[in-house]
C-alpha cells in the first residue's frame, strides 16, 4: 500500500482533506492556525484506490528548538516515509512567500507532487487556482476539502502521478471484519477459556496529566522519535495512533493529549483533545495510566483510573520519572498500597515503575500489559464458578430480608472483555452492597482477576406460582 502525505502551511485544510480521505473524524478542526502537530497516519479510499494517508503540521519556520522546529522535523519525516506528497495552498487567501519557500522544498525531494488548490469553491476560489500556477509545480488541482468538491481530479492527478502502484492496487473488500475488531469464541462450560485473539493488534491507549511524559515514553517504546515531545505542556492534541511490533505481538498505541480537571478547560481546542482523548479510550482494549513519580495519585489521576474501569477496560499505572527516585524499593510498596486503597474498583492493578527519558523498566511495564490483557479475555468454567458460589455462601450467607432468606442460587459468566457475571436467586434486588462487594472481591482472588473491572448483575428467578390463581 503506498503512502500519501498532506503538507501544506498552517490553516489551509490539510485535516479536513484528511479526515474526508479516511471517511471518519479522526484529525481534530479548528479555525485556529497550528492545529496539528503531530503526523496521523489512516486508511484513506479515493474512488477504488486504497492508501495510507499521513496528515502533518504545518511547515512552519522556526529553530530547530522550538517548538515550531520539533513540529517541522515531524513534518520533514513524513515526506521522506511518503511515496507522493499533496502540497496545499488556500486559493481563498492566495499564494504567501511561506507558500512559496516551502514550494521551492518540496521540489528538492524528488517525491511524486500533486498540488492542491482547497478552497476552490466559488468565483474568489478560482481566481486562486489559476493563481497557483505561479509556483511551478504543475496544474493544480481546484479542491474543496470541505464540501467533497473536486475529489474525481484528484483522483486523475493521484492515478497520473503514481501510475505503478494506482493500476497495482486491490479495493479492499468492503465486507470484510474491520481490523481490530473482537472475535467471539466457542467456550465449553466444563473448562476455562479466553477469548484473547493474538492475531490482532492489542489496542492501547496512553493516558495521564498534562506533562507526565506519555509521547516520551512512547517513543522510548518505538525506538524513534516519532511523536513530537517538549518542556511545554499541552504539545499532544490529537489522539495519535501508532503501530508496533513488541516481540512478535502486534501493538497499535495511542497517545492522547493530557487531560485536566474539566473545570480547568476552557479553550475550545482544548476540549476538542480532550474529547479525541475520551474517544480512544473507549476504543482501546487496554488503557496505561501515566502518573507522575514526583506527584503520584493527584484527583485527576484517580478520575482518569475510574473512567478506565468505568468503560470496562483493563488498566496498568505506570509510574513515570522513575529514574528521579531515591529509596525506590519503599517508594514502590508505598504506591501500590496507595493504589489498593484509592482503587478497590480495580484491585490488584498492577502500578509499574518506568523513565521514560531512560528507557528503564519499559519491558517489566510490557509484560504487565499483556498479562493484564490476558485476564481482561478470561472467561471462566461455571462448574468452577458454582463451586466457588456454594463455598462463599456456606463461609457468610447472604442476610435475611424481612424475614426471609436472600437465595442465591447459580452464577455464570456470561462474557469477557471485561469479565461479565450473572447471578441467578431470589430477592437479589435486596442484597446489600455490602455483600455484593464481597462476591466481587471473592471472585477476583480466587481466579485471579486482578486489575480489571469485573461487572457482575443479579437476575431474579422467577415465581411459578405467582400468577396462578388461588384454589376456592
């Protein structure tokens, strides 16, 4: 599948083109200029063509230490991954001397270039149009990203610039199981089993405070630099998904923007991240929760845990500026004692110490994700489950209610991901709370289901002789 990456100044639409290319709202839109900063690669379709699609920052001017620079190199490592470039001016606004410096660029990478004039639509988009012939890079293609105007030349310019790889390439069939997608399993009551497909990549998703370090980490993770990093907070905006291979295992990793107080955000761009950062939790199987070692286990930590497991999804806190630790072995003991006591939805989760500046512990945090996964897929014999049921009730039965016995009769699971329970008895809606919290912590330790969030209903078996009528 070959590569197409968007280039263009800040604010001409490259996201827009971006987000209409790969059908869905991935890249985050805003008026205001320099919304991107990180590349986002997707799969795009345009007419019967499939191709991966790489939206960029905008080539802005800067020293190689700002954050301008960093933003720019990120761009620069697109055009070199991509097999043809879509340079994009805004034929509203007309050419600029940026438009004309970056034009000179892109003409040194030797890349098949197709030049893009967005915004075409009406009598002033024309006139910028024809106006772009000026930077001699060939006919441009009059666009609107927007509005879905101007795709079918787009289409003709791509297939002319890239003859070999437009005739070469297979429409993806349309019915096929979108990747990442779960799979269900046949499960035998009498063993256990998981419903853990290794042939799909493992989403994940990296959360945590502004500043705690996640797009380093995840670099240290891939071995490149490939998610812009800096002093300044608030660098991540877009939720970026990253591809990898740890050891045989297929990853797709998101970095997301750090998330604050919801009473602290207050600019619109802002909300847009953090709402793009919600969306991929939700979309990820596991979620990492990075915290500060220097300032552990702050309110918003502990929200963005309980939004973790209240999405169902397995979680692992890593710890993250280890490396600026001292008397690390009572700190750790004292962090996971801390996590036991502000966590009990997700008892037992696992908190990994890691420096992502470093590269310390990142294997050990690893492991933990898969192992926590694994238990995330388990599903359970409801022989064992029944066994385990009689035991608990026979060591603390369940109380009275107005002078009746509470019932329990049978327990199933019903699914995983995360573990899903079903009680069966009588008067299961008087049971405490109480009690319910101690079916679920018994369930946990005795199979081991440390780290995830369990749920578990109650269904109340039904009377067979409450709607007969009485005997005269």
């Amino acid at each position: 599948m070959f590569k197409i990456a968007i280039v263009g100044r800040p604010n001409v639409g490259k996201s827009t083109l971006f987000n209409r290319l790969v059908g869905k709202k991935l890249a985050l839109v805003d008026d205001l200029p320099g919304v991107t900063r990180d590349r986002r690669q997707g799969a795009a379709r345009l007419g019967d063509l499939s191709f991966a699609i790489i939206d960029t920052a905008g080539l802005e001017e800067g020293g190689a230490e700002t954050l301008a620079g960093r933003a720019r190199a990120q761009t620069e490592a697109a055009i070199n991954e991509a097999d043809a470039i879509f340079f994009m001016v805004d034929a509203r606004a007309g050419l600029t001397p940026d438009d004309r410096r970056f034009a000179n660029l892109l003409r040194r990478s030797s890349k098949p270039l197709i030049l893009i004039a967005n915004k075409a639509e009406g009598r002033g988009g024309e006139d910028g149009a024809r106006e772009a012939f000026e930077l001699g890079l060939g006919e441009p293609v009059p666009l609107s990203a927007e509005h879905g105007e101007g795709l079918g030349e787009l289409y003709a310019a791509l297939c002319e610039a890239l003859p070999e790889a437009t005739r070469a390439e297979p429409a993806e069939d349309e019915n096929a199981t979108a990747a990442g997608e779960p799979a269900g399993a046949d499960i035998g009551e009498e063993e256990d089993a998981s419903e853990l497909d290794t042939s799909k990549p493992l989403r994940i998703a990296v959360i945590g405070r502004p500043n705690v370090g996640k797009s380093t980490l995840l670099n240290r993770i891939l071995g490149e630099e490939r998610l812009l990093t800096g002093p300044e907070a608030g660098i991540t905006r877009d939720a970026i998904a990253v591809d990898l291979d740890w050891h045989g295992r297929d990853l797709q990793m998101y970095d997301t923007a750090g998330l604050r107080r919801r009473a602290r955000v207050e600019a619109k761009l802002e909300k847009l991240a953090s709402a793009d950062a919600l969306r991929a939790v939700k979309f990820a199987e596991t979620v990492v929760l990075l915290i500060d070692a220097n300032a552990p286990f702050e309110k918003q930590d502990l929200t963005l845990a309980d939004l973790a497991a209240r999405e169902g999804r397995a979680l692992v806190i890593g710890v993250n500026k280890w490396d600026l630790v001292e008397d690390r072995g009572r700190r750790l003991t004292h962090l996971r004692e801390e996590a036991a006591r502000l966590l009990p939805q997700v008892k037992g989760v696992p908190v990994m110490p890691v420096a992502g500046r470093t590269g310390e512990g990142i294997a050990a945090l690893m492991e933990a994700i898969f192992a926590v996964d694994r238990i995330w897929n388990k599903k359970i014999a409801t022989a064992k489950l029944n066994r385990w049921l009689a035991a608990a009730i026979a060591s603390t039965p369940p109380p009275a209610v107005a002078g009746r016995r509470i019932k329990i009769r049978y327990i199933t699971q019903l699914r995983a991901r995360p573990p899903y329970f079903v009680i069966f008895g009588n008067q299961l809606e008087h049971l405490p709370e109480s009690y319910r919290r101690y079916l679920a912590n018994g369930l946990r330790d005795t199979f081991d289901l440390l780290g995830v969030p369990i749920r578990i209903s109650m269904k109340t078996s039904e009377n067979p002789y409450a709607r007969k009528p009485r005997r005269k």
